[in-house]
C-alpha cells in the first residue's frame, strides 16, 4: 500500500480513472506543499542557528519563537516593485528564476520518502530511472544562474555567472562519478539499481561506510552544488555585490534565495539516500520517513556549520582542487568500489 | 657572516583544521545568548552608574558653585518663588540635558549635597525639550512634561 492507492481508495467513489487522476493530483500538490514547507522551514532553521553560533537570539518577534517570520520576509517579497535593469534581455532575465525554483521544487518529487505508518510509503514517483532524473534535473539549475548572470547587463552579474559556472564544472565531474560508484554498488544487490528505491533498499550496510572517499566528495559536491559559504563564488558578495543576482529585486530575487536554502535540503536529503541509508532504520514500516528526516536534518546541521566556519574558497583554488583533487579521489573511489563488488563485500 | 636559519613549517593534516573549525563553532550552539531583549528585560547597571540629575530645593542654598563648576554651561541658575530660608536671593539650578557630559562635578562641589544623582537613564526626550526647570529636577522621570 502506498499513498496514492491510499487516497484513490478514499476517493473510490467517483470511479477508477477519475480517483487516480484526482489522487495524482492530491499526491503532487502534497509534495510541493511539502517542498515549499521545507524551504520555508529551512530559511527559519538557518537563521536560528547562525543567531545561536553566533551567541545571539535570531528572530523571534514576529509570531511566536519569530515562526512567522519567514513568512513576513516573504510578503515584503512580494510586495517589493520589480526593478529591472535597462538593455536586460527579456525573455531570460525572467525566465531564470523560475528554472531555478523549478528544477528545485521537480527534485523532490523523485526522492524515496519511505513508508509512514498508516499511510504507507510516501515515494511520489516509481521510476527505474529515477537517480538520472534527479541528477538532471540538478544539472539544469546551473543554466538558470549562467542566464541570469549573463543577461541582466550587468558587469558584477557576468563575473558572477563566469565564477558559479567554473565551479560547477569542476565540481560535478567527480559528483558523477562518485554517483556511479553508488551504481556499481547497488547494482551487485538489486536488479534496478538507477532507482532510488533499490539503492535504498540495497543498503545493509550504509554506504557511507563502504565507501567513506565517495561520500567525502559528493559532501563537497553538494556544498559546491548548493553554492553556500566556501564555495560561494557565484555569489562573492564581498567584491561582487551579489554576483548574479545583483539586478533581481522583489519575487525574482525571492526564488533565488528559496533555490538557494531548497537546494541544501535536497542535497542533504540525496546524500541521506545515497550514502546513509535513507529511510532504512529500526522499525522501518512505520517511521521510515522520520528516519529520511532524521538523517537529513544531521546532514543540514553539518553543512550549516561547514557555512558559517569557513570563509569563501578563491576560484581558481578551487578550481585546483575539484580538478587536481576531487576527481582523482573520485576515481580511487571507483577503483575501490570496483574491488568491493567483485570480492562480494558489498 | 650572518647564518640565516630555515624553519620548518609545522606540518598540516589537510582537514583536521577545518573540522577544529567547525567543532568551535558548533560549540557556540550550546551556550547562553549575550542579547538583551531591551524594553522587556533590563541589564544590571553597575553599582556606581549614574546619569540623571536630581536637586533638592530644600536643602539648595543658592551659591552658584554648581553653575561655576560646570565645563560647558549644561547649568544655568534660574529663579524660582519658593520660600526658604536659606536661600535669600531664590536662585536654583536648571539644567540642560542635551549639553550635560555627566562630568558629576556639580554632585562632588556642592556644599549642602542638594545637587545629586541617580542611576535613572531612561530620558528620552523629544526636541527642544531637554531644559529641566528646578521643579522638574526634584520630580522623577516619568512625572516630568515631556
């Protein structure tokens, strides 16, 4: 049982297509309220806790503990005027916000959320090949800020864009590949290893374990990816303003800033999937979405300090090292994957 | 000859510096707040923290050392119809608070200890409003015009 039969059980009533389509629907407003909720509860999450590292209090006038106040920060948000930056390029000025928050917002939908007591499994979409499209889908978030970098006329926003760009290539080489050592893992255990759910289910043992070199590199990776303090190039706000968001002002700006936190959420939550075993955990059929959780909220909390202990690495430095450093352990990763799977430890 | 020497640089693990980073400043979670929530909650002002003048024109006897005393003209001394016998020509104090340095040379010089202060801070005040007449230094703050 799983929540959409779940809910077209409910809605039986009305006939079996139409209780499908209908429960289709409920299931994926769920997930995007879900998405929302957690990008939401990750802006406040952060700012509480810098304000504690930090030894001071955060907010906490609006609503009680300041709960609501990322809900105030977003009407102002919303009720900004928009301004745009003459000799911009229309179409895609306005258009990179969105493929941000979307791809964003679309990679949630292929996570294994694991079963939850009476519900069932919570798993959104049942694909063999649901690893690729989640990568893809984060593949697409780098053109988003590659466009509004470069479209906005902007000099700061184009060497933002020209730095965000040099990092994500030099970073997602060797996130592949530690991807794919994650698939030759799984592949010795279960027939369709480019699911999540297999990969999932294949994890006895928590790869992270196995393969502690793998998880080291896709933890930067997913740092790189979510473009937070030493790796926040694209954003440099110390000599470029704000890299390439300087021209957005208002909703436009918003997305970015969700983009920016949602991606650490879905990045901790990948790693928890790939690396720690995802949803497995005692009691499996009844929690296993609080122990996904639970993996993840341990995974947001250690890149938040990796955030707030380092100061921003320099590109070229950095570019070093996803080229000099990062791929060649990702390939003694491989090897020794290789090894593993073939001495039948996996 | 001068023998330059080579010293070696202490040895670096890669990462263990930044995980130390990161463990002091996960420490910092688990430790109380400095921030004082202001108007609700007030800090302890230490023992000898004073700013808001006070005068009592009983014991004021009208020698002007407090307005001779004063580094920048902050007191003025004003007459007041009040009837006391030891001050015969009804002059008292009046200060300006926007000029007042809390320099407490007046408290310290004046003979009778008429001029003193207390440890009252809250004087907000809107323009032009900073002149306390010799009336108002003997009311407490929050029974002054404001």
């Amino acid at each position: 049982m799983n929540l959409l039969t779940r809910i077209a059980t409910i809605l039986s009533f009305l006939g079996h297509y139409p209780a499908y389509i209908l429960a289709y629907i409920i299931e994926t407003l769920i997930v995007i309220i879900f998405a929302t909720v957690v990008v939401a509860g990750m802006v406040y999450f952060f700012r509480k806790y810098m304000a504690r590292v930090q030894m001071r209090i955060g907010p906490n006038r609006v609503g009680k503990f300041g709960i609501l106040q990322v809900m105030a920060d977003g009407l102002k948000l919303i009720q900004k005027e928009s301004i745009m930056p003459q000799g911009r390029d229309d179409l895609p000025y306005k258009v990179a916000p969105l493929i941000i928050f979307i791809a964003l917002i679309m990679g949630f939908i292929f996570i294994p959320y694991g079963p939850l007591a009476w519900l069932g499994t919570l798993t959104v979409t049942h694909s063999d090949v649901s690893l690729v499209i989640l990568f893809a889908l984060i593949a697409i978030m780098p053109i988003g800020e590659l466009l509004s970098g470069i479209v906005s006329n902007n000099k700061y926003a184009v060497l933002g864009s020209l730095r965000g760009v040099a990092k994500d290539v030099s970073f997602e080489v060797p996130m592949m590949l530690s991807v794919l050592a994650i698939v030759m893992m799984a592949s010795a255990r279960n027939a369709s290893p480019l699911d999540l759910n297999g990969i999932v289910q294949a994890q006895n043992i928590p790869f992270a374990i196995l393969e502690p070199l793998g998880f080291f590199v896709f933890l930067i990776s997913m740092a790189a990816r979510a473009s937070y303090s030493p790796f926040d190039m694209g954003e440099s706000d110390s000599e470029l303003v704000t890299g390439n968001t300087t021209e957005y002002s208002g909703l436009r700006f918003g997305m970015f800033y969700l983009g920016l936190f949602g991606t650490i959420f879905l990045g901790s939550m990948i790693l928890s999937t790939l690396y720690l075993g995802g949803y497995n955990g005692p009691f499996v059929n009844y929690v296993g979405f609080i122990w996904l959780l639970i993996k993840t909220l341990v995974i947001v909390v250690i890149s938040l300090t990796i955030w707030l202990s380092m100061p921003r690495v320099r590109i070229d430095k950095f570019v070093s090292f996803g080229w000099k450093y990062l791929l060649p352990i990702s390939f003694i990763n491989l090897v020794l994957t290789g090894f593993l799977v073939l001495g039948g430890i996996s | 000859m001068i023998e330059v020497k080579e010293v070696e640089e202490p040895k670096r693990i890669p990462i263990l510096g930044s995980i130390g980073g990161m463990y002091t400043v996960f420490k910092h979670l688990f430790q109380k707040p400095v921030t004082v929530q202001y108007p609700e909650e007030k800090e302890n002002q230490g023992d000898r923290f004073r700013f808001r003048i006070y005068l009592s024109t009983d014991d004021c006897v009208g020698c002007t050392l407090c307005e001779q005393v004063c580094p920048n003209l902050t007191i003025t001394m004003v007459s007041l119809d009040k009837e006391n016998p030891r001050n015969k020509r009804k002059i008292y104090p009046s200060v300006n608070f926007g000029t007042c340095t809390v320099c407490r040379n007046c408290e310290e010089i004046c003979p009778t200890d008429a001029i003193y202060l207390k440890d009252v801070f809250e004087t907000a005040r809107t323009k032009n409003s900073f002149f306390y007449s010799p009336t108002d230094l003997e009311k407490n703050e929050d029974e002054v015009r404001r």
